[in-house]
C-alpha cells in the first residue's frame, strides 16, 4: 500500500545549504542560476520506493525506535536534471515520553512502518500538474524523530527500552548520502531558497487562558535537547523555547524563503484556541458565549500572525501567501497546490506564485489575504487537519 504525503522551524546550515525543519512541510530548492527550456515530457506518476538511510546505527542517526531513517528519491531529466528539490516531511511534534513511545509505534517513528510514496502536487513528474519542478530530482525525506529534525538525545521508553531522539544526525547524514547520489554534483552559482509550508507557528493563549502550544513546544525542545539547532543569537537574550517559534527563527534566516501559510490554520485554531475540542464539549447554555470569546480569541490570534509575519515581510527576495482559508498544509494537495479551484492570491495559485518568486519572474511575490471570509477561491472542499 502506498503512503499519501499530508504534512512536512529550526535553522540548520550544511555545506552551503539553509534548511528550517518545521512541523508541517519544508522544501528546499536548489537550481542552476540558468534554467533552460525544454519540451515538456509526458511521464506517468509512479511509486517511489523506499531507501533506507546507509550506515544509519553507526552514525547515530536513527529514528525514535532505534531503525534506520529512510528517504525516497526519485531521479531529474531532462533540463531538470541537475536540479534538486529536498522535501522535509513534516508530522507534528512528540513532547514527552509517553507520546515519543507511542509514535515509535508508526511511520513518524519508525521505519518499519514506512512504505511507498505516491509523488504528486509539488513533488509530481506531470508537467501540468507540477510545471516547474516536474523534471528535478525530487527527495522526500521520512520524518521520524519527532523534533523537526533538531533533536540530539536519548530517553528510556516506557518498557525500559531506549528513545533515540536523533533528528539533527538524521538530516546530517541523509544530506552527506544524497551528496554522493549527485547533490554535490550542482554548480556553484545555485539558487538555494526554502519554502515553508504551514509551518509558522505562534504562542497564543487558548479558550482556558493557557499557552498550549508554548507548554508543547517547551517538552519538545527540552526532552529532545534542539538547543544545537536553534538560532544563536537568540539563545543569548530569550528561553529556548522562544527560540523554537517561527517569529525568533525567521529574524536568523539568511536564505530567502517563501511562507505559505493559512491566516487559519486548522492545525493550529484546534491546538491554540479551542484546546483541543474545549468549544465542542461546551453544553447549549454556554454556546453562545463561547463562540462570542472564540470570535475574540481568532481574531487576537489573527493580528498576532499578521504582526510577527512583519519580519519575513521587510526580507529582500523572501515571498509570501497568506490566504484566509480554513486549512493546514498546501503542497501536497492538487485541489489546494494547482488546480481550477485552487485558493488564489492576486490571481494566482500557489503553485503559480511559488514559479514566479523562484525564479524571478515577478520582483515582488508577497501577497497577504484579508480578514476571514473576504476570499471567494476558499473552499469548504479544503483539508483540514
């Protein structure tokens, strides 16, 4: 049976390479500076195997079970062949031991429950389903460790067996095989951007008045020990777990990035404001009420996104789509990435407004959508977490 990717922000540098591993996908583009045209190519969507990571066990860099990580890959033709898209799954966040031991239990634990993947949206090889990137060589790298990548520890599991909390060595060591697969084989004159997708998370008090997406982020970042993947000169003046949220990390990038992101994140309404399923347990008499403080907390939530966004706003060569859509996660989706009833920012897809930021065919690609429900192209037919 096939895997159907739902989900890939903490920064690493890695021989020239800037990548933000985040809860929900990140992509890391790299391509020759000159792009040739080519004939579009007819090729048929395909499973893509899984490769286990070579040497896993002796570098350390394994996945919460102890197993092997694994990616998939599948090869560039043509004028894309050279060119290489890296998409970091994303999955959530374990932050304590009981979950970590439960999601060992899975393929965001480990390998031995991971299959297949079906390579579609931004990771197809069908030029009108993916135009831009159809012909690269596309690298889907499996999450499993539970911390965006960052994490470099151990922990008992619950049956006394140990928690292996590896994801820094993990995409240390996937990077160094890819390299000798024809990574390194890029020129030097590359342009390396990274596109985050749902990914900007932000510390909001929920309808019990407490921080809970602070109290998740705070578990994962000090069980997990991703102190080594956080910005530096954020560690000197903030608590680490500051330092874990996307407002800190964006102000450490250097590599232009594109932040595609819903102004309402399904993940994040049920996980920051409802505490989780707070509003449905609500019984008749208090509906009302609460749906007026609901309205309050969404619309506090709303002004806090737009603000801390400022700061990838003012980046040179950063892009931007923001829509008001009720959704989590884009890319992955053809009814959301690239189709007839595709959320539109200033006309376009975003499939169309990622083209157009990488490659430059707009100087400015920031579009940041009005208050809900102002866009007609958000559909009800959307993906919700």
């Amino acid at each position: 049976m096939a895997t159907e990717l739902l989900r890939p922000l903490v920064l690493r540098h890695r021989r020239g390479l800037s990548v933000i591993a985040a809860a929900a996908p990140l992509l890391v583009l790299l391509a020759a500076v000159d792009f040739p045209c080519s004939p579009v190519a007819v090729r048929s969507t395909e499973l893509v195997e899984l490769t286990l990571l070579a040497g896993a066990r002796e570098k350390g860099a394994v996945c919460l079970d102890g197993s092997p990580p694994g990616y998939h890959l599948q090869r560039g033709f043509g004028s894309g062949a050279h060119n290489w898209l890296v998409y970091l799954q994303g999955g959530g966040w374990c932050n304590t031991t009981e979950s970590c031991s439960k999601r060992k239990m899975t393929e965001l634990g480990s390998s031995k429950f991971m299959e297949a993947v079906n390579f579609t949206r931004i990771l197809s090889n069908r030029h009108h389903e993916n135009p831009d990137f159809y012909d690269w060589n596309i690298v889907v790298m499996r999450y499993c460790d539970g911390a965006s990548f960052a994490g470099d520890a151990e922990g008992q599991d619950l049956d006394g067996t140990k928690l292996f909390f590896r994801g820094l060595r993990i995409w240390e060591a996937v990077i160094d095989e890819l390299m000798g697969k024809g990574l390194a084989t890029a020129k030097k004159e590359v342009s390396i951007k990274c596109l985050s997708d749902a990914g900007f998370f932000i510390d909001v008090k929920d309808l019990s008045g407490e921080r809970s997406m602070r109290l998740l982020c705070s578990g994962v970042v000090h069980l997990q020990n991703v102190r080594e993947a956080l910005p530096k000169n954020c560690l000197t003046k903030k608590d680490p777990t500051d330092c874990f949220f996307a407002a800190e990390v964006t102000k450490s990038i250097s590599t232009p990035t594109f932040i595609l992101n819903p102004d309402y994140d399904s993940w994040q309404m049920d996980h920051t404001l409802e505490s989780h399923g707070q509003v449905a347990k609500q019984t008749s008499e208090t509906a009302v009420p609460i749906k007026l403080k609901c309205c309050m907390v969404s619309l506090t939530y709303w002004k806090k996104l737009i603000s801390e966004l400022k700061v990838a706003e003012e980046k040179k060569d950063w892009g931007l789509f923001i829509d008001s859509c009720f959704t989590h996660c884009q890319t992955p989706f053809r009814i959301s990435w690239n189709s007839q009833i595709s959320p539109r920012l200033g006309n376009k897809t975003i499939a169309e407004a990622v083209g157009d930021w990488y490659f430059g065919r707009k100087e400015e690609v920031k579009q940041i959508d009005c208050e809900y429900p102002c866009n007609p192209t958000c559909s009800s037919s959307l993906p919700t977490a």
